[in-house]
C-alpha cells in the first residue's frame, strides 16, 4: 500500500467578523478625535496589505489627552469607590471574553501572529488580566502597597503582544484608580483602538482610558508631559534607557520591562521530548518576538547531541506560513525594519563562524518571513549569544556542570527569564536560587498568568507586572 | 543514547525473538535500562497533545484522514453476550463498511475472543479484513503461563492473523521486568506466523514513565505493535497516552532499525477523536506510521461516526445513524 501523505488542507479563519475602517483617529475623553498631526499606515505583514490610515499624534495631541485624562482623575476615577471600579473592569473583562475572536483575528492581521496563538493566548490572557485586577480594585487596603493612586500613568507599549501588554498596563492601574493615556506601538495600533471601542461599549466614564498613536516622538511627548505620574514602558532596553533619562530629576514613578536574553538550561536528566517542545516553545513562539523568549539554548554536553537531532526534527515539523490559517505554528515578521535586524544578526552569527541551521520550510512571497533557524557552534562571546534578536533564531550553546550552566546563564547584561529542565527537584531549585533573571520556568518555559509577577533584572528593567506585585507600580 | 543509527531499511519486528538492544539478562539489567530512558513529564506530554488536537483537518485533508481512519479500525466486539451471528454481522460491515459506496475503504481487521475466530475468518473470507484475537487470559491476564500459551495456540490455528496479548500489570508494576519480558517471548513464539500486539493496559500502569517503560519491554520482547488497552478498564486510549507510545516506537526504530506499530484502544468514539489520533501520529511518529500497517484504532462504535462523517463530506448532508448499519 502507498503511503498517504496527511497533508493539511488550508483552514483559515473567516475576517468578516472584523470591520477594519479606512483611517482612525485618537481615543481622547471617550471619544475619537481627529490628530493635529498628519497619518501613518498601519500593514498586515503577512501580506504587506496596508489595513488602515491611523492619527499620529503630535505634541499639542497628547497634551489634550493628558488633560482629559487628569480631567477623569480628578472629577470620577479616583473618587470612586473600588468596588464600582471593579464593575467597570468586570465589565470589560466580559466584552473581551464575549469579541474575543474579533480581537484575535484583528490581532493576527496587525501584527502578524498565528490565530492559533491570538485565539488560545494572548486574548485569554487578556481576559484573565482584567478579570484578575477587578478583583483587587476593592480589596486595595489589604495589597500591602496602601491604596491611594498616583494620578495620570503613561503607558507605552511594544507590538509584540499589543493587547496583552495594554492589558498588564491599563488593567492595574485602572484597579488602583488611576486614569491612563496609552501609546501602541506604530505597526500594531488596531487591537488597541478596537479596544477603545470596547471602553465605550462598557460605559466607562470619558478619559479613563485615552488612546493616542504614533512612533518614537508621540512616546516622547507623552513620558515627557509635565502632568504625568507615572511613566511605564515595556519595550527595547535601548529606548528604556532613552525613557529613564527622561524621567530622571522629576516625581514621576517609572516601571520598565525590556529586552532578554534569556537561558533555557537542559540537563541531562531532562524529560527530552517535553525539553524539546519547551525550546520550541521559548524561541518560536510568536516568531520570537518575545521579550522572554529562550534565545540562548544551554545543554549538558552528555545530551547535546541527542537534543539537537530531536530539536531539528521538530523544527522541520514547524508550520510556517499565513497567520490566518488555524494550522499555522509560525507566522510574519512584525515589520520590515525587524526582519532587517534578525538577517543583520543571523548574518554576524555565520561570519563569527557559528554553524547555521534553518527548518526546511517554504516562504510566502509576499510579506515579510523567516525561517525557524538554530546556531550550534556559539560561544559567548559571538552576537548572537549576546544581543537581543526578537527573532525565531536559536543559539544554542553547551556545558558541563551546574556551576557551569549558571555562570553562562547568568552571564548577560539582561536578566529577564530562564528555563531549567531536569527530572531532579533539587536541582531546579538550586539552580533556580542562583539565576539572576525575573522569572525562572522549570520544566516549561513561556507561561503567563496574570497572578504571577513578572519583570527583569538588570538592563531588564525594573518594576513587577501581575499578581498583587503589579499593583505597587500604581499606588502610593 | 538512543539516536545517531541510520535507518537503512525499515521491517517488521525480525523472526528471531532475540532482543536487539541486549538489556533483558536479568532484572537488574533491564530495570536499569527502562529506567535510564529519559522522563516524561507530565504536563508538559499533555500540553503537546491537547495543542496537535486543535489542528484544523478540513476539506481534502478530512476526506484524507476519514478514510485512512476507516481503514485503520480493527473492528472489535469482546462481549460475553457475542454470538455467531453478531460476529457474522461484523465480518460483513468490516468487508463493506458502507454498503451503499464502493469506495468505501475496508477495515483493517475484526477482532473477536479466540472462539469466535473460525467464524469471524469465514465472515471475512478472501477480503484481505485481518482477523485479530484477544488471548492470554484476556482482559485481566491473570491466569498461569501455560493456560495463556494454549489460549494464544488455540487462536492461532483457528486462523488468527493477530495477537493481541495482556501483559502482567501486576509483574511489571511490581518490578519484575523480566517476568513481563519472558511471558510476550513466549507468547510471541506461541503465535507462530500471527503478528503480535501487546497491550498495556495504561490506565493500570497509571504514570506515563510507566507507558514508556512498558512500550520499551514490549518492543524489545519482539512485539509487532504496542496497544494501549483491552477497553475493560478506564481510562483507556487517550490522545497523551497514545502520543507516548508513538514517541517509543519512533526512538525504538532510530535505535534498531525496526519499526513496531501502535493501536490506541477504547475509548475514541468520535472521527474528530481519530483524526486528532492522526494529527499526532503524523507530527510525532511521521507519516511512515499513516498505515494500517502500523496504525490501528480499536474500535467498535467508532466505524458508524466516520461512515456517518464521510457521507457528510460526499453528499453534504448530515445522514444520521439510520443510514448505517448498527454493530
């Protein structure tokens, strides 16, 4: 008998239950508002499709954002008690769980992702993120971090999970009574202003949440405004700094969460085929674009071997291809400026002579791709075990000892995650009370949730997202 | 450990029962290779599972996996109320599952208690349709050696095809590997030319380093597929489970060459069940398992939802179970 070949037949998810509009405008004191400034196109990457014409704010823009904002501060937000704050969130909370497929759809258009990922992560996630913190906007006296809020928070955020990040920003400060202005990112702006929508579909007293849009110098003005008491960004290390610099010499509270370089860490009693998977998981989730994301592979010599053959033949399994598609694993670059980026360092990683691997897999041809590639053969001291790659790109690396495994996972300027895989519990937990990195898996990698506290060490950032850590940012 | 060997030919399980890896001297021995395999941990096994289960096989790629499932069933009836007539009944659906379309695939086999299987190989003739028995004291297994290999003889010159085996929970739960070992040689030899499955009986072993452990001493016993259960003891065939054993008989045939078959039983009901089974097979072991040669549901309501399923797919209509035959 003939061997049948399985192959998938396209299944794609339907985009008619999305209405994208031709151009947008700011989400200022519950109502769209044209910009002063002029517009920027936002594009599906996946087919360089541009989706729609979207306000760019200008200085003059964010300041009325600001004022609106301080406006709801002053006259409702802070005023009101917890538990009709809580109704609000709950209230949102419940309309994202009710358009969630809107919003995963609209997400994998604009940035990219796989529905797969957009529909069984990150809105779930988002959900749960409005529904956790609506439990404490009344229980705030026993958080531990008292329970007055600190006014006005700008917010921006990255477009790597642009409605994830908006909620572990918008969802704790709207807890502690704060009011916000929030920036997205300027190639994933859609979810937020769809989530706008949602804002005024819960009712939610104008200017609590302000939404203004844009690149770099929208973000400027918006840390920058005088009327501002907290600053939080989650984004580059690069532009962190360039924040911090700002914000340093007036009263505004700052929390960043930034880049990693994170060390997945296999040992050679690890439970290979769920280790495989976690790397999988760390590096390839989300094309790579994860602050988290287990970029550096470190595994025990004795395995390295075995754990390379069954980490390429997985990878060869790796479905790349239209977002949209419900079978899809690994979808579109974000932009063309990343895609540059992750060449530019793929490229440094074979010219400093490390050996280079990619997933046989074919490309679309439009749109912006890169193939699930791993580096064997790196050292510390090459780029690509050094720099951020914010790619599906795999360094991997070997050692010897536990002592040894700790000192190059620790050995990064970041320290933001690290993943340990071993069937022996008392070296997960040695090992995880030596690695200087926020978050520490063992025996999996990339889990969210939004009891859970999350955030960096070093050029990491500074500042805890989630759990009841998450609120300290937003109160006083 | 286990990898690095070119896989030059792939063959069924070799006529010497011989162990190719030779760990089986003695307890000791054994228990150190069994438990020198890597874990499994038992989150993780099951996150992977359910997310190859949210694959979306439509259109062609359902058509596809429809009739490959349909040919994939051992059609099963282990019932104490079986009669001649019932296991004739069987034979005839097994043959032509869906009378009504000839390109209905066959399935695989049917699969019946050792008595039944003179008249389940006269129901299925010249058909190609396998018959399969259950012996060994089936489901417990609890009966003495000697009574197990007459039962596995009595089967086998009644005309069965195929074994299918209970191995010695208690034995391998207590540690005796070897024991475990030594009773699938004997009844592997007992089978003569009939191809040997042996059941684990997962929902008795419990832990999924238990499954592995068990695929391991059953393939390395000479067993031509690893079977999760006798569908007598819940749970029975479940998507991680089977993604276990898919994941042994790929590292077994890096190791030796020799490729063993896996037959999830009990329990998968539904097509949508099978062709999640499918999806793992495909993306786990590879396609070199999409066979029925290396691929069985054992089933017995399982057939009419796959019938029902593709005379949706070929009429666009959704017929209901009057419009297939019912056992």
């Amino acid at each position: 008998m003939a061997r049948t070949e399985l192959e998938y037949a396209p299944a794609p998810e339907s985009r008619s239950i999305v209405d994208i509009r031709a151009s947008y405008g700011l989400f200022v004191g519950g109502e769209f508002v044209d910009g002063h400034g002029s517009s920027f196109k936002t594009v599906n990457p996946a087919t360089e499709e541009v989706l729609a014409e979207v306000a760019e704010a200008d200085e003059h823009d964010v300041d009325l954002a600001v004022k609106a904002a301080r406006r709801a501060y002053d006259r409702v937000w802070s005023r009101m008690p917890g538990a009709e704050r809580a109704k609000y969130l709950f209230r949102i909370a419940r309309i994202i769980a009710e358009r969630s497929r809107e919003l995963a759809v609209l997400e994998s258009i604009d940035n990219g992702k796989p529905i797969r990922e957009a529909r069984d992560v990150d809105v779930p996630i988002v959900a749960a993120h409005f529904f956790y913190y609506a439990g404490w906007a009344d229980k705030l006296k026993h958080s531990g971090y008292g329970e007055t809020p600190l006014g006005v928070a700008a917010q921006v955020i990255p477009w790597n999970f642009p409605l994830m990040m908006l909620a572990w920003k918008v969802a704790p400060a709207l807890a502690c009574g704060n009011t916000v202005v929030l920036k997205p990112a300027e190639t994933t702006p859609l979810t937020a202003l769809l989530f706008a929508e949602i804002c005024q579909q819960a009712e939610l007293p104008p200017g609590v949440v302000n939404i203004v849009t844009g690149a770099g110098s929208t973000g400027q003005a918006l840390v920058g405004h005088p009327d501002v008491d907290k600053v939080a960004f989650t984004g580059s290390t690069e532009v962190g700094k360039a924040i911090a610099r700002t914000v340093a010499g007036t009263d505004k509270r700052l929390t960043l969460e930034l880049g990693g370089k994170a060390a997945n860490i296999v040992f050679d009693d690890a439970p290979l085929d769920q280790a495989v998977e976690g790397v999988v998981n760390g590096i390839f989730f989300n094309q790579g674009h994860v602050c988290c994301a287990g970029s550096r592979l470190l595994v025990q010599e004795s395995v390295a071997e075995e754990v390379l053959h069954r980490l390429k033949r997985r990878m060869a399994t790796l479905r790349v291809g239209d977002p949209l598609d419900k079978n899809t694993d690994v979808g579109a670059i974000n932009s063309p400026e990343q895609l540059a980026r992750i060449r530019e360092l793929s490229a440094a990683g074979e010219a400093e002579g490390a050996e280079r691997w990619t997933a046989p897999c074919l490309l679309p041809d439009t749109g912006w791709w890169f193939a699930p590639t791993l580096f064997t053969d790196v050292t510390q001291a090459h780029r690509i075990a050094r720099e951020e790659i914010f790619g599906p790109v795999l360094s991997v690396l070997t050692f010897r000892t536990p002592a040894e495994a700790v000192v190059k996972a620790n050995n990064t300027p970041y320290g933001l995650s690290a993943g340990i895989w071993s069937d022996k519990g008392s070296r997960i937990l040695q090992v995880a009370s030596q690695l200087r990195a926020g978050v520490v898996w063992a025996n999996t990698f990339n889990q969210f949730d939004p009891t859970s506290p999350f955030g960096g060490y070093k050029e990491s950032g500074q500042g805890r997202e989630g759990g009841r850590h998450g609120l300290e940012a937003y109160l006083r | 450990m286990l990898t690095g060997m070119a896989v030059d030919a792939v063959e069924h399980a070799p006529e010497t029962t011989a162990a190719p890896l030779d760990v089986a001297r003695s307890d000791a021995s054994l228990r150190r290779f069994l438990h020198g395999l890597p874990g499994v941990d038992q989150v993780g096994a099951e996150a992977r599972a359910a997310a190859l289960g949210t694959r979306s096989i439509k259109t062609t790629a359902k058509a596809t996996a429809l009739d490959l499932a349909i040919s994939m069933v051992d059609l099963t009836t282990l019932e104490g109320a079986d009669t001649v007539g019932k296991v004739r009944a069987l034979g005839a659906k097994a043959v032509h599952p869906d009378p009504s379309d000839p390109t209905c695939p066959r399935v695989a086999a049917v699969c019946v208690y050792p008595d039944m299987v003179a008249t389940a190989k006269a129901a299925v003739g010249a058909s190609g349709v396998k018959v399969a028995s259950v012996a060994t004291a089936f489901p417990s297994g609890r009966a003495a050696l000697d009574v197990k290999l007459a039962d596995t003889r009595d089967a086998v010159e009644a005309g069965a095809d195929e074994i299918d085996m209970v191995i010695d929970r208690g034995a391998f739960l207590s540690g005796h590997y070897l024991a475990v070992y030594e009773e699938i040689v004997a009844v592997r030899e007992a089978c003569g030319p009939a191809h040997l499955k042996v059941i684990l009986e997962t929902g008795e072993l419990a832990t999924y380093d238990n499954v592995r452990r068990a695929s391991w001493l059953a393939m390395l016993a000479g067993g031509h597929f690893i079977k999760t259960s006798t569908g007598k003891v819940q749970p029975a065939a479940t998507l991680p489970v089977t993604m276990v054993m898919l994941e042994a008989v790929r590292d077994y045939r890096e190791a030796t060459g020799v490729q063993i078959g896996v037959k999830p039983a009990g329990g998968i009901r539904s097509a949508k069940d099978a062709v999640k089974h499918l999806v793992v097979v495909n993306e786990v072991a590879g396609p070199d398992w999409l066979d029925p040669d290396w691929f069985r549901f054992g089933a017995s309501t399982l057939l009419n939802d796959l019938l029902m399923q593709r005379i949706k797919l070929t009429t666009g209509r959704y017929s209901g179970p009057d419009y297939v035959t019912v056992d």
